[in-house]
C-alpha cells in the first residue's frame, strides 16, 4: 500500500514513454494506439526506457519514498497491462467474476485496464480508487515501474503525474518501498504464469510444421494479434487466461487456487491444435506479465 492509502500510477500523460513502453517492456505501460493491427514495429531501434531522460533507473538500494496524497491525479490518461493474476484480484475486490471485470474494468481482452473518454480509470470514482484492495501491480509500485529484458529485471522511477500532489522522497530504499506495497503474491503470481509459457513454446514446435510456415511472419502476426484491441479472432486459449472463473467453474472464487487455473490453461493447451491459436495466446501472456511479446515466441527445437 502506498504510504498516503489510495493509490495510482505512471507519470504517464508522457505518450513517448507509452509508445515506447510495449517495445521495451516496462510492467504495467503498453502502447495504446488506433491501429494496433499497423504500429507495431521492431523491437531492436528502440532505446531502453532506463535511458531515456525522464525516467530513473534505481537498485533496490537506493534511497526512494512516496507519498500518495489521494489526489488522483495518476489514476488518468494511462495505459496498465493487466496480468492473469492481477484480473483476478480486480474481481475479487469488485466482488464480480472474472468476466464481468474483463467487461467493466479492462481492454484488449483483459488485458489492458480501461480508461474511460474523460481519461479516468474505470475504477476511479472521485478520488478514490474503487477496487484498490484488488489494484493492479503496476498501481502498486507506482511511482516505480518495472522493466523486463534479456539482461532481466530493474526497477526504474518515474516522473511525477501532471499536477499530482504525491510527494517523492529518500525516507526508506526501493526495496524497502516495495516490500510496503504487498505486492508478494503478484511476483509470486507472476511466476506461476511465466512457466506457462514454456508450455506454450513446446505445443506450438509439436503442433506447427515449420516446413510450410514462414517463422518470421508466424511471429509478425501472433503477436499483431496479441496487440489488437478489436477485430480480433476467437481464441479459447486467451479467454481463458483472463477468464479464469470460466475455465475453473467458478473454483477460482472461493480460495485463489491459482494452480487450478494453471491446471486449466494446460488442459486447454494441449487440446488446442491451431499453433497460430497458441502463439497469440503465447505472445498475449508475455504482455501481460510484463515480457516482450517476441520472447514467446522463439523457437529452441
Ligand atoms: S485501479 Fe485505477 S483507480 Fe485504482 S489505483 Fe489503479 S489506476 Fe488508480
């Protein structure tokens, strides 16, 4: 929890950030744009957010402490990834299922927290957040992000909110703000999930018959796909990862065994035998956890 109570997130309003954001990866941003279908580009010219001016990279050791003043400035104009995990607690704390959340609070399949034409998180009201036992890990962190790449895992420090009345300081270290934020059973989520995609990796190398399809495109489009926030095909793989009361019968609700959903998901996975079903879905669990899209999909045969 932040140390003010109610909380928010980026200092986005910052478009270069967003854009750059799904390329680079940084937990929580993704690239919100028109044609999802179109922008997507390589990922290989874009520099590290860590580098880029307005944005701190910081160790867990360095001296880092916000203040939430419930201003609500942050919870605008911003662009969250949501993972599997972080849907879930949105629906407990709603008291919803799954899908009702994925159609209240989110985007992109459930994927992406929704932010409504007056900028404002559909979980905002006034200044409090609505959901905020249930907040997403990104919501939590703020003002720090977390920015995954081949070399790992860093935290970085984000500008202040336009406006926002947080107050940032060196009161405690990063690690320390961390630990304050509950965000344990996120990382722990996390990881649960990010073994899946392994999974998904092998079924599509045992499924697809790389003979006929050009790598290269199979990737382009998978992940095209993963990135669309409307005239998507169906996929029963990425309903369920969001989805989870569906595909557990409603399990999940009672005590969050994550495992049962996990359990579902691979039940699902190998009973599916479209591999461009199963890269899509590969590519979309990567995003969410706070991966590249790319990363799930290459091939070690
Ligand atoms: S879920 Fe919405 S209202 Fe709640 S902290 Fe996050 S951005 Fe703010």
């Amino acid at each position: 929890m932040n140390p003010g109570g109610q909380t928010c997130k980026r200092s986005l309003g910052d478009h270069r950030l967003v854009r750059l954001a799904v390329r680079r990866n940084l937990r929580g941003f993704h690239e919100r744009c028109s044609n999802p279908r179109t922008q997507y580009q390589g990922l290989a010219d874009v520099p590290p957010l860590h580098r880029l001016p307005y944005i701190t990279q910081v160790t867990r050791e360095s001296r880092f402490s916000y203040l939430c003043n419930q201003c609500g400035r942050c919870c605008r104009d911003k662009v969250i990834t949501i993972s599997p995990y972080d849907l879930i607690r949105i629906a407990r704390a709603a008291g919803l299922s799954t899908a009702e959340a994925i159609g209240r609070y989110t985007l992109r399949r459930g994927s992406l927290l929704l932010f409504n034409q007056d900028g404002k998180c559909a979980a905002l009201e006034g200044v409090a957040c609505t959901i905020h036992n249930g907040r997403p890990l990104a919501c939590r962190l703020y003002p720090l992000g977390l920015e995954h790449d081949s070399n790992g895992s860093r935290f970085i420090a984000l500008d202040p909110a336009a406006g926002s009345a947080g107050v940032y300081g060196n009161d405690s270290t990063v690690a320390e703000f961390v630990e304050g934020q509950g965000v344990a059973s996120y990382f722990a989520g996390i990881d649960l999930y990010a073994k899946l995609i392994e999974r998904f990796r092998d079924r599509i190398i045992a499924i697809a018959d790389f003979d006929k399809i050009e790598l290269a495109d199979f990737r382009r489009r998978a992940i095209r796909e993963a990135l669309a926030e409307s005239n998507y095909d169906y996929n029963p793989l990425i309903d369920a990862l969001f989805e989870a009361d569906s595909v557990c019968a409603g399990r999940v609700l009672i005590d969050l065994p994550l495992s049962a959903h996990i359990e579902a998901l691979s039940d699902l996975l190998a009973r599916e035998s479209d591999p461009f079903r199963v890269a899509s879905a590969s590519a979309m669990l990567a995003l969410s956890l706070g991966y590249r899209p790319d990363t799930a999909l290459v091939m070690r045969w």
